[in-house]
C-alpha cells in the first residue's frame, strides 16, 4: 500500500501561512481558496466528532448525528486521548464560552 508523505517543509510552510492571518474574514477566505468543498465538510464533521466526544455521546449516537465512520470516530477518539491539538482548541473555545458569561 502506498502513503503519500507530506514534506515538512510543506507543512510549516502551510502553517505559516495559516498563522499570518489577522481575523476570521481572512480565515474563511482562505481555507474557502484552500480546500474543496467536501474537505471543508469532512474537516467539520471531524471536529462535530471532537465536540460530541467530548461531552462524552455515544458512537452509534455520534454516527447517526455527523455521518462519521465508526473508523473515523475511533481515530478522533485516540487523537482526543493521547494528542494535543483538539484538547488545546476545546479548552479555548470553552474558556471563551465561559468569559462571555
């Protein structure tokens, strides 16, 4: 089985980019230019995943709701678990919810 490698010059590359935008208008704009439609929607469903995971739902009930694979629930589930990025996001997002309180 072939697996395409991103080169990690690449991906800082992407990144900068990402990291020099000023606000949400920038934001959606770019990643409108940057992704396809069904990318879009895949990245959303994914972290619809994040968020029901979090609040601790069911896989069947995660499924029936984003659409998601049970594959793909599992993957965000470890990524949850053992990774840093979708922790990092919901303690922001969280903690934004909470100061607007």
């Amino acid at each position: 089985m072939y697996k395409q490698k991103v080169a990690e010059k690449d991906l800082e590359d992407l990144y900068q980019a990402m990291l020099s935008l000023n606000n949400d208008e920038e934001f959606h704009a770019f990643f409108e230019d940057l992704c396809t439609v069904d990318e879009l929607k895949s990245l959303a469903q994914r972290w619809q995943v994040v968020q029901m995971l979090y609040e601790k739902n069911k896989y069947n009930d995660i499924m029936k709701e984003t659409g998601a694979s049970s594959t793909t629930i599992s993957r965000v589930k470890k990524c949850l678990d053992y990774g840093e990025g979708y922790a990092m996001a919901l303690k922001r997002i969280n903690k934004k919810l909470i100061d607007k309180d």
